[in-house]
C-alpha cells in the first residue's frame, strides 16, 4: 500500500504549541510555518467568526504526536 496521505500523517505538535499543537503541526507537515497558521486562525476569527471553530475541531479530531522526550 502506498505511503499514508497528509491527513493521515497530521498530528498535534508536542514541542511547537502554545494552546493544542493544532498549528505547530500543521506546521510540521506543510511548507507554510506555524507562526502562519496562527496568523491565519486569528484573521479568521476576528473578521469572520468561525477561526476558532476550526481550531476546536481540528483540536478534537487530529491525533497526538509522538513526544521524543525532549
């Protein structure tokens, strides 16, 4: 079977987070940094509303990432 997809791959950072590790890993598993995918959550939320509700879900359903004990 081919490699997993990037949804498959997606996890919650464990060293890049500030609140869940939603956009520290989606920083590690997409060429946009994390500072950008905060960025973008927060315009989200101010001007249309429903950036927090994405961080909520993406917070609920995306799986823990390994620790590597750091």
């Amino acid at each position: 079977m081919q490699d997993k997809n990037f949804l498959q791959r997606l996890t919650k950072s464990q060293q890049d987070k500030w609140i869940g590790g939603v956009c520290g890993g989606l920083g590690e598993y997409t060429p946009i940094p994390s500072w950008c995918w905060r960025f973008i959550f927060s315009v989200l939320f101010f001007f249309f509303g429903f950036g927090l509700l994405f961080y909520i879900l993406l917070w609920i359903f995306v799986p823990a990432g390994e620790d590597n004990g750091q």
